[in-house]
C-alpha cells in the first residue's frame, strides 16, 4: 500500500502510534514537503488543525491537495472539538472528521471504512469496486461474480487501475508503472490492452475504464465533477 | 517475468484447469497442440517441453527430431469452452532447438525475427484483418457444399443459425480478450466475415490462429462445418482476409503525414512501392493452396492485378481514408491474402516488402483511379500493371527466384515450403476433373 500523507511534520504522537499499531504506511508532510508526491502516489492523507493553534495552515493545506488534477482522497481532518465551526462550508475539504484526543479503534474504523468507500476493500488484500472484485494475494478478479480469465498483462494494468481509482493516467506513465521498462511498441501498447480489458469486462461493465481524451485513461468516477 | 510465471502456476490452481494445451503452428499454418497436466506445468514453464517435430509438417528431418515447445507467458489464457467437464487453459509456445537457440522451423520465429528488423529501423508494425468463411451444413470431401442460408451482404434475416453461430462467435472472441471491429454477413451465401481490432503482429497471428479454431469450434457444437478455404464454391466470391496494415515510431502513425495530399507519409509511399514490387513473389505464401488461386480471379472483388488505389476496391493495396482528425488510424489494407494462410509467414512477408520499398526508396506508381477489372490486358500493360500469379505454379517460381522472401523466410522454412508445395501441384496436375470430364467425354 502507499504511504498516507501526514500533517504536520512531525505529527501528533498518539496519531504516529495509532496507524504504526494498525500497519498503515505513512510519511509525514509540512507545507512545503506536501508537493513532493511520492512515485506510487498518496493512499490519503491525515490532516491536523489541532496542535496547530487553529491557524489556516491545515485548510490551505487540504484546499491545495484537492485542487490537484486528481483531488487526493480520501482525507481525514482532525479537529479539535473546541472549534467544529471551522467545518463550516468547507465540507468538499476533506472527507470525514474525527475530534482530537484520537482513539485508535475509532480511528482505524474511520480510516477503513473511507478507505472502503474509494474503492479498497476491508480486507488489504482485496480491491473492490463497483461490480469489479480484485484478490491480489491469488490473481483472482472477476466482475459481478463472474470469473474474469485475464492474462498477466492484462490482470497487472486491471489491478494498477483499480488500486488507483478515479485518478487519470497517461499512456506513458501507465507504461512504465505496469510494464515497468521501455516496452517496444510505445502507448499503443496500452490502448491495446485496455481495449482487450474492455472486451473481457463485457459490454455493461466496458465503461469502468474511460478514455480520457488527449490525455489517457480513468478507471472508475472522479469524485468531483469537472 | 518470475511474477508473471507465478501468476500463471497460481491461476491454474485457484480455478481448477485440469489441462494446459501447448499451442504452436506448423509451417503451412495448421494449429497444433499437445496437453500438458498442472504438475508438468512448472518444469513446462521453466525448461520447455521436448517432442518430436519430424512428425510435424515442415520441421525437423528424422535424425534431428527432437526440438522444445517453450511457452510464451504473454499468452495464457482460460478457454471459454471446456473438454468434456474440464477446465482447460492454452499458450502459445515458440519452439526452439534443444540448446535454446530459436529453431528454424517455427513460423512465430520467422514473424518474430522479422519483426526484429523493423524495431532496429524504430518501427512497431500493427495488423487488422478480416477474416471471411463460410458455414457448411457439412464437410464431407465428397458432397456439394450446402450453405445454411441464402442471405446476403449485411442483410438481416430473423432467427437465423448462421447469424447466432457468428453472435456466439464474436463473444467468445470477446471473452478471450480478442475485440472484435465489425461482424456481418458477407456477399455470398452463407459466407461471413469478422473483423478484428488492430493490434502488433505477433498478437495478431496468434490472434489469427485462436479466431480460426473459435469459429470452427462454435460452428461444431452446433453440427455446422465452418470452413475458411478460399474459394468453396464457384460463381460466388470466395473468402478473403483483406488485411490493414500500419507502422507505428513509438506512439506516433509512420504512415501519416499531414503535409502531404493523401496524407501518405515517405515511409507509407515506399511501403506500398515495395509490397507492389514484391507482391507476385509473396503470393505464394499469402495464398497458399492449389484453391487459392480459384479466388483471385477478375469479377469477383478479389485483386487480380499489382496496382494501388485509394477507395478503389479492385486494387491489390487499398489506402481507406483515414477519419479526420484520427492520424493514428492512417493505414494500408492489402487485398490478396486468404484466411487459409499461415499468418506468422504471411504478416512476415508483408513487413518485409514493404521495408525493403522503405530501405530502397522505390517511388510510387502511379494510383489506378479506374477499374481495373473493365480494363484490357493492353491498357494495363500501358499502364505498367501487371497480374498476380494465376496460378500456385506460377507463384512458387515467383517466390522461388525471390532473394527476399528466401531471407525472411529462412533456408529452412523456405526450402520445405517450396517442395511441399510442388507436390500439391503434382498432384492437382494429375487429377482429371469434373469439368474435364463434362466438357470433353461427351465431345471427344
């Protein structure tokens, strides 16, 4: 899984003990540190406005992450409960809310049912979304319970799409992430293969993956309408 | 490439294949398979599987029999239809000599090192055929062919057999990961065509190799012979895989360019050149049968003469119009082919000549605007046209005095092919025939 962002840096101890205790991967991030993306993306991200003494920091910071070309989701705020009127029309910031002191279970309960609700299943190793089930530990995936008979390559980009859902892709950068080296035969390659997806998904299910025009493909909706 | 194989092993456990069937080609093109279990499926992967190709048509003398089946991973893939109640899967297997080194007899290497070429030049060579075939109510040598219908082009007839054979057909190609452009009915009766969705040769003849055997499989649940001969029955058109064919510099189409007026680039104009110079000489392989040449005959939409056109369908290499504003789809189709071709072979011609028109720079003749079928021999010789081979003899003394195709061919696939094919043509000169007998019996 790719790491959740973190903010601030450093961030608050009991939060660094309540995702270490749940296995989540993390990086913590100050205002600067935030526009370097790791390769693999953000999974999410953790915002504080707490500890923060209330400033802007933590909603400008959220403003800039949902601003992107792909609106970073799903992302937790963290308040404190002194100041809830700051939620207050900024709802499209974030996703979901918890109120400092943090417990982990709820904590954990929050992460994972936003991580449910964009497309990761409650078990890691499944991805689920829509009518699309994806089991990385067997390679399984099928659609609407019927078994999909995928070949490697067409299994490896399914399963980079779906991990990444709502996000658009360029040709180029799904080459080099799925196929990993300077596959011969260029993008094309990548149209290819995702018409062949397209083709096994079956008619009802072809539009999981969209084309993008000029720019690449999309698998599943984008959050936020253009 | 350990994942992928570890994909593979994993797959064919979680959903119960029983068998793995190793696919290759002989050199005329024939599907060949033998099954492998799961358990020999690792060592399969890992080090090949050993048989003996002196039983194979064109591959190893008997004192050097033995070669290895070596499955390409690229090409696993579940089958839609079961043996009996198993789960089967197949890939497809490139067959190499006992040290490792590529054998000279496997047509995929042929394509495959052909296709080394053109990647040393920077290009990626792209094919879309379409495939035409006829649906028999039987395949008895002996009987009069009898179409399932009298339907013609695109017509839509209700509840009809044929129509629901080619539905079914089409999304099992589907399933399989095989899109699939257009499907309908063709000119003759019976007769039908699929047209597949472009992609890298060497997919595509593979591709060419799984529709063959899906629509022969559909059609024989249903106790229908499908049959992809060329020209199955006379005073109706026979059956074509026109092929369009592109070259693509990474993502960019070689073959457009906006600046020009046809929008042929200087690579498209020498690929065309150099497939019109080569085209007798290649014929004997993308039509390779004695019926073949039943097809390419005046009359019947099939090219009977070396000449290019645009939106002319009497040509041999027709350039369509591309659709505004889609240069990716810039391309050539070419006309001869028939689907009872070895498409490893075909598509490695094909390539080749058009590269060496690339390499040499041969200039474009002139475009035939007219049609060519109403012209005289005269005209067309005046206009510097000339026939394609008329007959498989005429073609194989083409081929045989051809450096090009002995080159992409390799001494070995080339040398047997040729004498195969000599001994098809004995036996058909032999052969005293209906016609004969009705026309001089009686008279003579």
């Amino acid at each position: 899984m790719e790491p959740l962002l973190v903010f601030p840096d450093p961030p608050p101890a009991d939060l660094v003990l309540v995702l270490d205790r749940a296995g989540y991967p993390w990086k913590a991030v100050n205002e600067t540190s935030a526009r370097n993306e790791p390769d693999d993306g953000w999974a999410g991200a953790i915002v504080c406005d707490w500890e923060s003494g209330g400033g802007e920091e933590a909603f400008a910071l959220c403003r800039a992450l949902r601003k992107r070309d792909v609106p970073l989701e799903p992302l937790l705020l963290v308040v404190d409960p002194a100041r809830l009127e700051n939620l207050e029309l900024r709802e499209d910031l974030f996703d979901d809310f918890i109120c400092a002191p943090l417990r982990a279970e709820e904590v954990e309960a929050r992460l994972k049912h936003l991580f449910w609700r964009t497309g990761r299943g409650l078990r890691p190793e499944l991805v689920e979304y829509g009518p699309l089930v994806l089991n990385l530990e067997t390679y399984q995936a099928s659609v609407g319970g019927r078994a999909l008979d995928l070949t490697y390559m067409e299994y490896e980009l399914l399963r980079f799409l779906a991990t990444h859902p709502g996000r658009v892709f360029t040709r180029e950068t799904l080459l080099s992430r799925v196929w990993g080296y300077e596959y011969y035969g260029g993008a094309r390659t990548v149209d290819v293969h995702v018409r062949r997806l397209r083709a096994k998904l079956g008619e009802e299910n072809a539009a999981l993956i969209s084309t993008v025009r000029s720019v690449g493909y999309r698998f599943g909706q984008p959050r936020w309408p253009a | 490439m350990q994942s992928q194989q570890e994909y593979v092993l994993r797959t064919v456990e979680e959903r119960g294949i029983r068998f793995i069937q190793l696919w290759f080609t002989d050199v005329l093109g024939t599907p060949k398979s033998f099954n492998i279990t799961p358990a020999e499926l690792e060592n399969a992967l890992d080090e090949g599987m050993t048989f003996d190709g002196s039983a194979v048509d064109g591959f190893s003398r008997v004192q050097e029999s033995d070669v290895l089946a070596r499955p390409d991973l690229n090409t696993f893939q579940i089958l839609p239809w079961r043996e009996g109640d198993l789960a089967v899967a197949r890939v497809f297997c490139d067959v190499l000599n006992l040290d490792g080194t590529p054998f000279e007899g496997c047509p995929r290497h042929v394509l495959r090192r052909t296709l080394e070429k053109a990647r040393h030049k920077g290009y990626s060579f792209y094919a879309a055929p379409e495939l035409e075939y006829f649906y028999f109510a039987s395949a008895r040598p002996d009987g009069v062919p009898q179409p399932l219908d009298t339907g013609s082009y695109f017509e839509l007839t209700v509840a009809d057999l044929a129509g629901d054979l080619r539905k079914r057909t089409v999304l099992t190609l589907e399933e399989m990961g095989i899109p699939v452009e257009y499907a309908q009915h063709e000119d003759a009766p019976s007769q039908h065509e699929i047209d597949l969705r472009h992609t890298d040769a060497l997919t595509m003849a593979d591709t060419v190799m799984t529709a063959r055997l899906v629509v022969k499989e559909i059609a024989q649940e249903r106790g229908v012979h499908a049959t992809f001969m060329p020209k199955p029955m006379e005073g109706v058109q026979g059956s074509g895989m026109h092929t369009h064919f592109s070259l693509f510099e990474g993502d960019v189409n070689a073959f457009h360019d906006p600046g020009d007026p046809h929008n042929l680039s200087k690579a498209a104009q020498g690929f065309i050149a150099g497939l019109l110079r080569h085209a007798p000489a290649i014929t004997a392989i993308t039509n390779q049968w004695v019926n073949s040449y039943k097809r390419l005959v005046a009359g019947y939409e099939a090219p009977v003469y070396v000449s290019w056109a645009r939106n002319n369908r009497s040509a041999l290499v027709r350039v369509p119009f591309a659709k505004r504003g889609k240069p990716e789809s810039t391309r050539i189709e070419y006309r001869s082919p028939d689907p009872a071709c070895n498409p490893y072979l075909a598509f490695a011609v094909v390539l080749a000549a058009g590269l060496d028109g690339i390499d040499e720079g041969y200039d474009l003749p002139p475009e035939a605007a007219t049609n060519l079928y109403a012209m005289s021999p005269a005209e067309l010789a005046a206009e510097g046209i000339g026939p394609l081979p008329g007959s498989l003899a005429d073609a194989l003394n083409l081929m045989e005095s051809s450096e090009l195709v002995a080159e992409t061919l390799g001494e070995h696939v080339f040398e047997w092919f040729i004498r195969n094919k000599r001994a098809e043509w004995a036996d058909y000169k032999a052969h005293v025939s209906r016609f004969e007998l009705d026309r001089y019996l009686p008279r003579l």
